[in-house]
C-alpha cells in the first residue's frame, strides 16, 4: 500500500501543471495554444503529456469568463 501512495504521489507531482500566468492569454500564449492545437489535430502521437497539459490549461483560461451566467435554476444548490 504504502508503495501505491508513493507512486501515485509521484505521478501527481509530474503530471500536473501548475497554472500560469494571468486570467486573459497574451498574443503569445494565443499563438502557442493556436500551434499546439495544430499540431495535435495533425499528428497527436508527436506531442508530448507536458505540451498536452500546457494545451489544456491554455484552453481552460481561453474559456474563462465565456460560459452562461449562473441563474436561479441552474444554482449548484438545487442539485
């Protein structure tokens, strides 16, 4: 057991990207989501889990602020 934790503690550490820079992307970060997500849709196996994660984090903050308001009915509460 004890070694499962250690692994799984380790695989965490190096899976997990810490997030970066600031709410709004800059030009450059732009250019680089744009870059990786080219390269993904064309040849996915060349690109490796770190620039994946970096994919991923720059498409999450690309997103922030542009989903729906949450309303009275869909409030986390109701669930």
């Amino acid at each position: 057991m004890k070694i499962r934790v250690r692994i799984n503690t380790i695989a965490l550490r190096i899976m997990t990207l810490s997030r970066t820079g600031t709410e709004y992307l800059t030009t450059e970060e732009w250019n680089e989501l744009n870059a990786l997500r080219e390269a993904i849709n064309y040849s996915p196996h060349t690109v490796s889990p770190e620039k994946m994660e970096k994919f991923t984090e720059l498409m999450v903050r690309s997103l922030e602020g542009k989903g729906d308001p949450v309303s009275v009915q869909t409030k986390p509460t109701n669930y």
